[in-house]
C-alpha cells in the first residue's frame, strides 16, 4: 500500500525515540499498533460488505434471468389443467402440474389391473 522500505521505518524510530522517550516509546507502540490494527478490521469489513452486496446483486440478476428464460420455453408448450382441457399456459406463477397429466393428454390410459385377476 505504502511505498517504505525498511531504513525509513528506522528513520521514523529513531525520531520517534527522540522525541517521545525512550519511556513512553513502548506505550506509543502499543496505542498505533491497536489504531491500525482497527482500522485494517474496519477497511476489512467495509470491503467484505461491499464484495457480498455485489455477489448478491449479481445473484438475484442471475435468477431473473434464468426464470425468464425457463418462463420462456414453459409458455411455448401445452398444458393440461385440472378441467381436462389443453391450455396454452400463459399464467408464470401457475406452471404445468405434472407429468402424468401431460402424459394422459398424449392418448396414453392410466393403468389398470388385469381383468382375470381373482375376486
């Protein structure tokens, strides 16, 4: 993030020593490290928030897209409602019941027991 290298930080050291004293040095230490130590937590969260929002948005426009792409290829197709009649299906919250209904709507019969079966 900062460009210092380590004879800058032995600068600043020495100055700090300087002009703090050598008593108070480890106590000044102490409090700058905590400081900084909050702000990287606080940077952090910021950032962390940010990157979930992001992942959330792009999340729900995902979702829309792939319900209107599958509202899209539902529509296209007959459905057979609870009447007994085929319906174009035109309604995105209603989609088609089942297959088995789908499939009587094709001609093929439910099946039945064998009729020599014995009573």
């Amino acid at each position: 993030m900062f460009d210092i290298g380590f004879w800058e930080l032995v600068v600043v050291g020495i100055v700090a020593l300087l002009v703090v004293g050598p008593d108070r040095l480890p106590g000044l230490a102490r409090t700058s490290g905590r400081w900084l130590g909050k702000v990287r937590r606080l940077v952090d969260s910021v950032r962390a928030d940010i990157e979930r929002d992001l992942y959330l948005e792009d999340a729900k426009r995902a979702t829309k897209q792939r319900r209107g792409a599958s509202l899209d290829t539902v529509k296209a197709g007959p459905v057979l409602h609870a009447s007994g009649q085929v319906k174009a299906h035109t309604d995105p919250r209603h989609p088609p019941s089942s297959k088995r209904r789908v499939r009587r709507a094709r001609g093929r019969p439910a099946k039945t027991p064998p009729s020599d079966a014995p009573t």
